[in-house]
C-alpha cells in the first residue's frame, strides 16, 4: 500500500478518502518506525529488506505529506510566539511525539546533524512551549508559555516517552531530568487521587475545576479542565494508563555487557539476567544516575562502608561493583530549593518537585458527560466508579510571594511510609512555606488573568503560605507573582 501513492497513509483526494481528516498519522510517521527497528534489532525473520523498505517509506511519506519534523525543528520557523499559522507541527501532542523525529531518522541515516536537531528541537520547546510542570503548554496547538492556558494530558504522556527516548539513546542527563519532571508533575496534576478521573488540560494556574462560563482555551471545550470519564476527546481516556507503564519498564537499562543502570528514579525493582545468569548469581556493575538537580553532596554507602561522594560519568551514571548475593546500597541525593523565573513571575521547586499553593476545596460529583454537548451518559456507558467532579476554592488563592523567604518542612519524619495515593492533598510528606500577601488578581475568562507583575503589597497582610507537591494540589497555583514591598526596590 505504500508504494502505491502512500495508500493508507495519505489521503488520496480523488478516491475520496477521509480516513485522516486532521492528518494525525502523517505527522506521526517516525512512530511505526520505532517499532520496526526493534523488530529488525531483534526479530527480522529473513524479512530485513522489507523493514527497512517500510520504515524509509513511512519517513518519505511524511515528506510527501508535508510533515518533515526536520524542516520544523529550525530556527526562524519554530514559533517562539503566538503569531504562527496553526498546522500539524503546532499541535500540542504532534509536537511532543515529534521532538523524537530526528533521533529515530538519525538511527535510520546516520546524519550527525540530526543529533543536533534533536538537542535544538528540545531547547527550542522548552524555552518557548513548556509549562513548569515539564509538559507543553498547548490546548490542541502550543500557546506559548501562559500559566492561563491548558497543557493536554496526553501531551504529558508523550513527552515523558520522547524524554525517556531521548536519553536512552543519546545519554544526556537533561532528557532524563525532563522526562521525570513531567512524570512527577504535570501527569499526576491531570489524575484525581484514585486515578477513575483525568482532566484534558490542565492549567499552571487552576484555581477551580469546572465546567467555564467562558473558554481561556484555543481550541477544547470549556468543560475540558473538569475531572472526569472524558471531558473532551477521547484521547486522553485512553493514552493515560501508558504514561507510568512505560515509564517503569523504561527505568533501567542495560549497559555493556555486565552492567545494569537504574536511569528513571522512582520505586521500582528490576528482575534480570546478565550473561544468562540472574543478577543475584553473579558479579555486576549497577549504576544510579545522578539527576541534574542534587547537589554536589550526593553520596552512596555500600553495604557498612563509609559514605562517599558519588562521581558519575558523562551519561550522569555513577556505578558501583555488586557480588553475589545481596548488596544493599543507600543513595543519597540532597535537595534544594530553586526558583524559575518567567516574565517577572516565579516558579518554586525542591529538586525535581515543582510546588503549588495548597488550596482547599469542595469537591462535588456527578454522573460522567458527554463531553460534545455535556448530557449524562446512560449508566451502561460508563463504571461505577467512573464520576465527574467539580472543584470550588474554599480557602484563599489570590497571593503574591516573597520567594526569599521560603523555608521546608519535612514532617515528622521522612522514614514513615508514604500513604497511597500519595499524589492528593495531605499525601505527600515535605511541604514548602513562604511569605505570602493577598493582592487583586483578575479574573479573565471565568479563570484566574495572568500574574499580575510586581504587584505592591501590604507588609502587615503577611501570612505564611503552604506549598505542596504540584502533582498532589489538584487546585494550584504554582506560577506566582513577585511581591513587591515598599521598603525593596
């Protein structure tokens, strides 16, 4: 079918074909792609040609089709504002599948610029399209970097599978950072605590969940920041229960032929063989990769040695030689607080953690909707379980900070174990407090208008406000305004 005019693949006109109205498959050819090289790696069955034929095929496709990723990852093309003509490139989700593009072409023909391209096309979405939270910032096609607007669930999905892609093949310790912030930030944010509920979009700055009496966004419907079943197109219902999946069999990798690295942090174990024997059975190399945001006081114990500092190499990788039997080993990664700035506002996080104000809520449900013209669905449609749910503010929001003062609370203690789920309000265990002052923040568009930018405030309307974990603050607001006090210039 391919070699027949892309049959399939493009929509030919004169057959009347409308198969792909909004040519999401043609912007997405680099993905079949993935899966034949794993397939050619591994599996081929004296069908090597025909695999390489397909996957040169799909890529030529895409040209044919207009959607070559590589003649949109460039400077002076890429939108770095709001004055761009909408396409498949600035589609949210396209374009967190598409920062794989160029490393998927470069394993096909081996041009070194592409692996440039992919650094460039990652700096270039990052800086101009990416929310604090690790995902793109696109309600449908990328709205620059507005705290008002939505970034789609499914585009954090992506964009953790294209990190996590990214640094197995190339190695740089950014990807890896990337695809854990959006692991632990921006996906968790868009799930409801037990996990029957998503939002389609979810806003930086999301002071209620609800169905909008006016639409911020550019093109999902009003209802679409609501938890629920499926409050706008389907995508998201079905994309999200990959998201952690495979963010979990992608955590470890082996590297050379007896070593083994854990490279996506998080609770998880592996069981593996190395040379055909069990990793409990035989001496190895097992490596941790160092994040970016640690300090420089990291350490790992072995066993009863003494701690020592961790030395990682150019992957970010620090390994230590395991024997048989059990070795326990105890890495630490001490974390700070750092703050993001954008355009006069900030972000606050404590390692890879970015931290929302914790707002109180009232939390209503109700049968799940249609999400085209919000009627109940019949109970045949959907699980019990399965509910929308309205989220009102019941505690104030409307604050700018003093991101000087901000100061950790670790709780009791960090040895407890944590409660599950653990991404809800009250779930995780360290908190942030900073200095805090109620100002006059607009509304626009039945949603909170940007920050406003230095607004003065009063020293005596002081309060210490509680920030906790962004993915746990299902109502957050995590890009503030800078407080300005009369006695600071």
């Amino acid at each position: 079918m391919l070699k027949d005019n892309f049959t399939g693949l493009l929509q030919d006109k004169s057959q009347e074909d409308n198969f792909d109205p909004f040519g999401f498959g043609v912007s997405r050819t680099h993905e079949l792609p993935i899966s034949l090289m794993w397939l050619y790696e591994n599996h081929p069955r004296d069908n090597g040609d025909i695999i390489l034929e397909t996957i040169d095929l799909m890529f030529e496709g895409g040209r044919v089709g207009g959607r070559d990723w590589t003649q949109f990852f460039v400077k002076g093309v890429f939108p770095e504002d709001g004055n761009f003509k909408t396409s498949g490139f600035t589609h949210g989700v396209n374009l967190a599948q598409g920062l794989r593009y160029p490393t998927v072409l470069y394993r096909r023909n081996g041009s070194e610029a592409l692996v440039q391209q992919t650094f460039d096309a990652v700096n270039m979405t990052a800086t101009y399209h990416t929310s604090l939270s690790g995902s793109i910032i696109g309600d449908e096609h990328i709205s620059n970097l507005s705290p008002q607007r939505g970034s789609e669930l499914c585009m954090a999905v992506e964009s953790m599978f294209s990190y996590t892609y990214l640094y197995r093949f190339h190695g740089a310790n950014e990807f890896a950072d990337r695809a854990e912030l959006a692991a632990f930030n921006a996906f968790p944010a868009a799930m409801s605590p037990d996990w029957w509920s998503h939002q389609y979009v979810t806003q930086t700055n999301e002071p209620w969940s609800r169905n909008l009496t006016e639409n911020p966004f550019f093109n999902v419907v009003s209802y679409a920041n609501t938890y629920g079943l499926e409050p706008n197109f389907p995508c998201c219902t079905v994309n999200h229960p990959q998201g952690y999946p495979k963010h979990v069999a992608s955590s470890y990798v082996h590297a050379e032929h007896d070593k083994i690295a854990h490279i996506l942090l998080g609770p998880t174990s592996l069981e593996t063989k190395l040379q055909g024997k069990k990793v409990k059975e035989t001496s190895f190399e097992f490596g941790v990769r160092v994040p970016n945001w640690t300090t420089s006081e990291a350490t790992a114990q072995v066993g009863r040695q003494r701690p020592f500092h961790l030395s990682p190499d150019s992957n970010g990788i620090h390994y230590t030689k395991v024997l048989p039997g059990v070795t326990k080993i105890i890495v630490k990664l001490p974390m700070d607080v750092h703050i993001v700035s954008r355009n006069e506002t900030v972000g606050v996080y404590y390692g890879p953690m970015l931290y929302a104000a914790d707002i109180a809520y009232k939390e209503t449900a109700h049968q799940p909707l249609n999400w085209t013209d919000r009627t109940p669905l019949d109970d045949s449609e959907s699980h019990p379980k399965a509910k929308d749910h309205v989220l009102e503010p019941v505690s104030p929001w409307k604050f700018a900070i003093d991101p000087e003062t901000i100061s950790v609370d670790t709780g009791p203690t960090q040895d407890r174990v944590l409660p599950n789920p653990i991404f809800s309000r009250g779930g995780p265990p360290i908190s942030l407090y900073v200095d805090a002052y109620p100002i006059d923040w607009p509304i626009q568009f039945d949603t909170a208008a940007l920050p406003p930018i230095n607004p003065e405030v009063d020293p005596e309307t002081k309060t210490r406000l509680k920030l906790i974990p962004y993915g746990a603050a299902k109502l957050h607001i995590a890009q503030f305004p800078v407080a300005r006090l009369p006695n600071k210039t």
